[in-house]
C-alpha cells in the first residue's frame, strides 16, 4: 500500500459516529465522538482504543514498529472474536 501522498488531518465528528473501533496513538479523540458513540461497547472492549505505549518512531523506529506489530494482532483477534 502507498501512503507517501497521504496527509494527515483532524478527524471530525461525523466520522466517528460509525466507527466500530477507533485506535489512537497519543491523542483523546473521545471528546469528538458523539455520546451514544462514546459509551458503546463491542463484546469486551471499547469503541475508543489507546495505544499509547507506542513510542514515536522518529525516536526509535524499531520499538515502534514491534509494538505497533502487537496491538494489530491483538486488534485482529479481538475482531476475530467479534465477528
């Protein structure tokens, strides 16, 4: 996948309002959210996830990508059990 044209922006409401999991790395987007969003649940885990022991990768790229390796396959068997 190229992402080298992409961009980063502000979420907006409106696009968490059909979020089934929202993943954040160092930032509280919970206040965006609109509160029915905010306080759903998906079998055992929040539709707001925080990984914030993800380090920057600008300070140690290899930490960071370990760790991001981790949180997606726990992300994924989380989902595989939603499903």
């Amino acid at each position: 996948m190229d992402v080298s044209k992409y961009v980063p922006r502000y979420v907006i409401r409106e696009e968490l309002a059909d979020a089934f999991r929202v993943v954040s790395l160092g930032c509280d987007v919970s206040e965006l959210a609109p509160p029915e969003t905010a306080m759903q649940s998906t079998s055992s885990s929040e539709i707001f996830v925080y990984w914030d022991d993800v380090p920057p990768a600008s300070q140690n790229l290899m930490v960071a990508r370990e760790k991001i390796f981790e949180h997606v396959e726990q992300l994924i068997d989380d989902l595989k059990q939603t499903s």
